[in-house]
C-alpha cells in the first residue's frame, strides 16, 4: 500500500473537531489472556486512539469503525477523549502511527486492519501498560487482544433474498482479495442463495482491492455484462451500488447501510457494527476490568446485522429472513449447516454438522453454487 498524505483529528466527546497536520481485511474463537489492569481516575477522561487503512469517509469499512467510534463517545461522553488517525499504510507506517499515539497518552488503541497486527504487537511490548484491540488479528500477548464479527450471518440473508429477487439465475459478486476472510463471505452468500434459488449461480470479479472506487465500479460492469441483474461485494466503496442503481439492477451493501447511494437498487445492506464493543471495551479500562479477549460476535452480540430491507423485496421473503436471522441469535442456525458441498460436488460439511470455525478461517475452497475458479492471492 502507498504511502498517503493524511490528517489526524481529535475530538472530546460533545465537542468540535480539531486537528493537526501530521504523516502518517483473520483466527478467532472466543478465549481470553487475563492482564492486572487498575480503574482510570474519576476524573480523568479515558484517551482512545484509532487507526484507520482507508479514508473516514470511504462509507465502507474505516467509516463503519468510525461510525463505532462515535456510538462509543455518545455512550460514554465525557469519560473518553478519541482520537483517529486515517489513510494509515500496514508496515513501518502502522507501527510509527500506533507508538505515537500510545506516546500521546491514548491507553487503549484499536487498530482497525488485518494488516496491523505485526506493528501493533511490536509497540505493544514497549507500552504494557496500554490496551490494544486488533481488529480480525490472529495473534494476542497480555495487553493486545483480537476481535471480529460474524459477517457471513448476514452475507447468508442477504443470498437468500438474492434467490428470491433475481429473474437471469446469475448474480455477480465484486470480491477484493480471494483469502478465507472473503472466500467464506461469498460462500456464505451463496448458501443462502441456494435454499431459496438452487438455479442461481454467483459469479465473481476480484477488484484486487480493498478500496477503490474505479476498479470496483469495473469488476461491477464486467459482472452486469456476464449478465448478473443482482450484485453483492466485500468491497469498501458504494460504487458497486452506484453502477446497479444507473442499470436498473439489484445490488447489496457492505459495512454501512448504502441505500443513500442507490434507493432503488439496494436491497440491503450486510452491516459491520462495532460501537457496542467500542463502548464495552472503553469501559472495561476505566473499571479496570479489560482482558485481552479473543472475540468473534455475530448477531447475538449486535456485532453485525443487516439494514431495513428495501420494501420492493415481497413480504413473504422478509418474514423468512427475518425469521432465519431470528435463528441465527438464539444459535438454532448456521450460515454452513450441512450438508455443504464444494463446486466440485465434494461433501464438505455431513448434514448435522456445521463448519467449524477453524475450517472457516482457513476456507479456500468455492461451495456449490459458485462459477470460476479462485486465483492465487497477488502479493
């Protein structure tokens, strides 16, 4: 990733911004690493910092975690102080970002990218005295912890109502990076697709890219001309949605709610939550009580979620996802209850079983369902 100019803003809650100039998407199961921890002064606002990989304003991944950010400073108002630092490169840039904030007083910092987690480890051992949150990491020490949401709930919703919606049988997908994290979104979608359309088929186009709005606007076209009528993506930007709104197809969001850019076109939008670990997090170092935790929350843990489905979607289809999504809180279903198989035919997950959450983080294989052939990742 290229380095880029950005600005880091500070903000106490309830106030304005300020800033000043400055250089500058995983294993998971639930399990915690205890670490001695004292309450915060009472009067003493908890300092929080941020570490982004994108723009704030990229209405995809950084702007949900901020969106998190700011549910936590109205949850908590005065006891917290955030700071955010954006457009922030994996490496040497991640590691000089996260030693200044820890510098600067913050004692918990969320570093908000996969590609943080060398850098947050290394500064970690020089502040043990300060709380670190990773986000989708798979590594933890005493006061570094790792967290993530259950996203491919949602992705297995928003299949089924792509099933239901879809008059050509082929839905397209914009793919970033093919690595388990989003091999397993797809195929959690195309699970979904399959109860209530085995017809349908999902086509994917990888963008090669977390963030770009251009190349994921392409991979959209190039998918709309194979003769998709309803896109999905687990990319960052809303171009996606844009194209689908402009061809009069369908389309799904990601991270945030994107039906402000495509009324029409979105059905809904497969939602990152993060403001009510932010805020549990934020309290536990103020009482004292953090553990370095490794977390992976679905819809139980308001973690993720879908937005308000677009009323074109008939009645009957939003009783059932809504009834599935039911299932999927109280832990009576699964987006890879079996039986599952790969594109090949091969039995993947027996009927009664599910896929575990170590061979879900390891997926690199299609389910059925899914056309073409998974590349190799470019370095």
């Amino acid at each position: 990733m290229q380095r880029r100019k950005f600005l880091k803003y500070a903000t106490l809650a309830g106030s304005g911004f300020t800033f000043a100039g400055c250089r500058g998407g995983k294993s998971l199961r639930q399990g915690e690493v205890s670490v001695s921890a004292s309450p915060m002064a009472a009067n003493e606002p908890l300092k929080v910092g941020f570490v982004y990989v994108e723009p704030v304003n990229d209405f995809g991944w950084t702007y949900a975690h901020d969106l998190g950010r700011r549910e936590m400073e109205a949850n908590l108002q005065q006891k917290v102080k955030t700071t955010f630092v954006e457009n922030v490169s994996e490496g040497a840039d991640a590691q000089r970002v996260i030693r200044q904030l820890a510098l600067e007083g913050n004692k918990l910092i969320f570093a908000t990218f996969f590609g943080y987690m060398n850098a947050t480890l290394k500064v970690a051992k020089e502040f043990p005295n300060v709380y670190f949150e990773q986000c989708s990491g798979d590594k933890r020490a005493t006061n570094v912890g790792t967290y993530l949401g259950r996203f491919e709930e949602g992705r297995y919703l928003t299949g089924m109502i792509a099933g239901k919606i879809t008059k050509s049988n082929v839905i397209g997908f914009v793919g970033s990076y093919p690595i388990p994290e989003v091999i397993r979104g797809i195929g959690a979608f195309t699970q979904g697709l399959r109860q209530t359309n085995p017809k349908a088929k999902v086509r994917v186009v990888w963008a090669q890219s977390w963030y770009d709005p251009a190349k994921e606007r392409e991979a959209a076209q190039a998918l709309v001309n194979l003769g998709a009528d309803v896109l999905g993506q687990h990319t960052n930007s809303p171009a996606p949605i844009q194209l689908a709104e402009e061809k009069g197809i369908y389309a799904f969001g990601y991270n945030t709610d994107m039906s402000r850019f495509g009324a029409t076109a979105c059905l809904t939008s497969a939602l990152n939550k993060w403001g009510k670990f932010y805020t549990d997090k934020a309290l536990a170092v103020i009482n004292g009580t953090w553990k370095a935790e490794e977390i992976w929350y679905g819809m139980a843990q308001e973690m993720v979620d879908i937005s308000p489905l677009n009323p074109v979607i008939p009645q009957d289809v939003q009783q059932l996802v809504q009834a599935l999504r039911d299932e999927f809180i109280t832990g009576v279903a699964h987006p890879f209850d079996g039986p599952v198989k790969d594109q090949k035919g091969v039995l993947r997950v027996p009927k009664g079983q599910v896929l575990s959450d170590k061979e879900q983080l390891a997926m690199d294989w299609y389910v059925e369902g899914i056309e073409g052939l998974i590349p190799k990742v470019q370095s």
